[in-house]
C-alpha cells in the first residue's frame, strides 16, 4: 500500500494569507510586549517531565493531564511544553542573579494533546508575557494594558475584562466549611462548560446541601461585601479594579472565575469576546522560586494565535497585512532588474523580480495580490523612467527612480 501523506489530526499548515494573518498578530504583539519594556526570552520546546508536574503543578490541571510524553535513547522521561510558565522555575534556578523585576514576552509553539475545536489545535502558537519579582498590583494592571492596547489595534469589539480572586474563593469555600477544596475549585470552573445545576450536583460528593447553597449564596455577592467583612484577597481586587480605572480599562469580577492551574495565588483574569476567553492569566507567587526554596512574587497573561484568528475572523480579516509591495518585470533587462530590486530593498521596500514573460508574471502578480507591476524594458532604461501599473486599479504611469521609491513608500 503507498503512503499517501496527511496532517496528523490538531495540527495544521498555515498558507497565505492565513500565514501573513499569523505574523501580522505577532507582530502588533511584540510591538506592545516591547512598548511596555518586556524582553524576549526562548526556551526549549522539550522539558524534562518532572519539571511539568512537581510540587505547585497538579495533575489534575487539563493541560497538564494532556502533555504529550516523550521518551529518548537514554530512556528519560520528557515531554512537550503545554505552557511557558512552569519553565521559569527552571530559568530562575539556572540564573539565580538574574535582575529582578525581570519583564519578558514569549511566542512559541506549545502543544497539549487535548480535544480540538475552534480556536483550539493541539500544537498552537503562545503569545505571553510575564512580569517576575514585583508583589505589586502594577504588575498585574501592566499585563492588563498592555492586551488591552493590543485588542484594540486589532478593532476587536465587545471584549470583556473579567477577574476574580484565589485567595478570595479559598476563603469562601473555608467559610462554608467544606474541606474538599481543590475538588470544589475544579467543579467551580466548569460552571461555563456544565451550567450552574450540573456543578451544584457534583459538588454532592464534597459538601451537603446547606454548604452549597451558602457557597452559592456567597459567590453572588460584589466585591465591596468581601472587603467591608475582611475576606483574603478582596482588598487585592479593589486595588486592581481602581488601578485599571486610571488606563480607562473596564473590570468585571467573576467569582466563578477559577483559571484551570492550580498554581494561580492572587489575582487572576480572563479577557473573553462573547462567552469566549482569548486571554488568560493570573499572579503566581509560589511557582517560580521553587527550586530556590523561597518566595519570588510574578504575574502573567497569554493568548494563543489560534484562538485569536478562530473567534475574531471578522477583524482579522480587515488587518493590513504585509504583502510583498511590487513585482519587478524584467524584459531582458536582468541585470538592470537585478539592481532596481536592490535599491528598492535598500528603501525597506519588499519586491520579487519575475523573468517569465509578461502576461505569466502579471498573472502571478494577481495570485498573490501583490499591488504594483514595475516593467524593466529597454524604452524604460533609455529614457530612465519605469512604467508602473496599479494592479488593482489598472492605472499606469512613468516615474523615475526616486518618484518611484517614493510611490512605493506611501
């Protein structure tokens, strides 16, 4: 039987314009990663497995639960990154006189063998920012500001803010008396996945009816009524929601809001269009010491590519993507084709030069939407003029070379 190759099933190729899309996110991306002063950082794709999985990283987390394992010659555990986070564990114990508060951005692949749907692939591209070694809120209205500045370059409309609190909902469930609270916390954010009655029926198995209508009862409450009885964590959520006030940008507290890792310790946040998240993220303080046996306080928000392009179609679509500028025709006049494109690059002007006949390079021209034809022919090199041609409008005209570059550079 001959192989007949396929994609393996959650993982995709990205063609034009789906590709130029991609890197058009990525770049309004780091654009403001590095407008608000964080550093790129990369890491290797493949971790040890016992990093993914020890001490402040449970298990039962999904993404954790979907890692994809490996194995290699010398038959050691590894595995594929789900994440960036767990990782800077091991950057900071590798480089334990790295300057703190250390503000990075990634964008990297990261995998998790999990079930797909829109948004959702099992090799997907992270885009994340964290802020390492500052205990104060700014830290976490920075992360804020800086998704806000980019959903906003990308004309996505009715977004929303939510927030909650885990020191807060620890404290919650504590009230009402129910031990079981990593198995609460889980149930707790399947709420909009499961709906409310499904989640007050599985909760049975950890508290009695009483418990759960007081857990209920509590949840539906605002922060101000956390704050006025002194709950952990409420006055952390009044300092964000007053410190976001001062960028212009919205909260709304959800206290079903539980981010699936476990290793979340204050804050979190969840940035949705429609009942969709696209961001997430939250303050972590107990992850990134680990191995330094000590505290180290750090913040964090990620969205992936994928799930960017799958649930805002409309706005991506109206994204002015970077498309090769024009399109230098050479009619057997190679060498002085040749030298035009150089000049143009040397402008930052992106250009491919076509030896084929005219109408074949015209053709490709329209194939790959490239807006200007530039025809190099022995009239054009005589009387150094080069004809142009809009290829949308079909307007023609003759310029010389530095009208040309200008033309080009609008």
């Amino acid at each position: 039987m001959i192989y007949q190759p396929e994609t393996v099933k959650g993982f995709e190729d990205y063609l034009p314009p789906a590709s130029q899309k991609r890197e058009k996110i990525k770049e309004i991306a780091k654009k403001y990663f590095q407008l608000y002063g964080f550093l790129p950082v990369e890491t290797p794709s493949i971790e040890f497995d016992e990093l993914m999985r020890t001490e402040t990283i449970d298990e039962e987390d999904e993404a954790v639960r979907d890692r994809f394992r490996l194995r290699d010659r010398a038959n050691r555990n590894l595995g594929l990154r789900y994440e960036f986070t767990f990782q800077l564990a091991r950057l900071l114990k590798q480089n334990p006189n790295l300057k703190l508060p250390f503000k990075k951005y990634q964008i990297g692949t990261v995998f998790r063998d999990e079930p797909i749907r829109v948004g959702r692939t099992r090799e997907f591209t992270q885009c994340d920012i964290d802020i390492i070694g500052d205990p104060t809120v700014n830290a976490d209205v920075e992360c804020l500001a800086v998704v806000s500045d980019i959903l906003k370059e990308l004309k996505v409309e009715n977004v929303e803010i939510q927030i909650n609190n885990r020191k807060l909902i620890d404290e919650i469930i504590k009230s009402v008396q129910i031990t079981e609270k990593q198995a609460v916390l889980r149930e707790i954010d399947k709420i909009n996945k499961i709906g409310e009655d499904q989640v007050k029926m599985n909760l049975k198995k950890y508290a009695d009816s009483n418990q759960i209508l007081s857990l209920f009862k509590l949840m539906s409450k605002e922060v101000s009524f956390f704050k006025d009885n002194m709950f952990d964590g409420s006055q952390e959520l009044v300092d964000l929601i007053q410190k976001c006030k001062e960028y212009g940008i919205k909260l709304t507290f959800n206290p079903n809001l539980m981010r699936g890792f476990n290793y979340y310790t204050g804050n979190v946040f969840e940035v949705s269009v429609g009942k969709t998240a696209l961001f997430g993220g939250g303050r972590y303080d107990r992850l990134v010491g680990r191995f330094l046996n000590k505290e180290i306080p750090a913040v964090g928000i990620s969205f992936s590519i994928e799930a960017v392009m799958g649930l805002c179609e409309k706005e991506i679509n109206q994204l002015d993507l970077d498309k090769t500028k024009a399109i230098l025709i050479s009619i057997d006049q190679d060498k002085e084709a040749i030298k035009l494109a150089q000049n143009l690059r040397k402008n930052n002007i992106s250009c491919i030069i076509n030896f084929d006949k005219v109408g074949k390079a015209l053709e490709y021209a329209n194939s790959y939407q490239i807006p200007f034809a530039i025809f190099i022919g022995k009239d054009e090199i005589t009387k150094k003029k080069y004809k142009i041609k809009n290829m949308q409008s079909g307007e023609e005209s003759f310029l010389a070379e530095k009208s040309l570059i200008a033309k080009l550079k609008d």
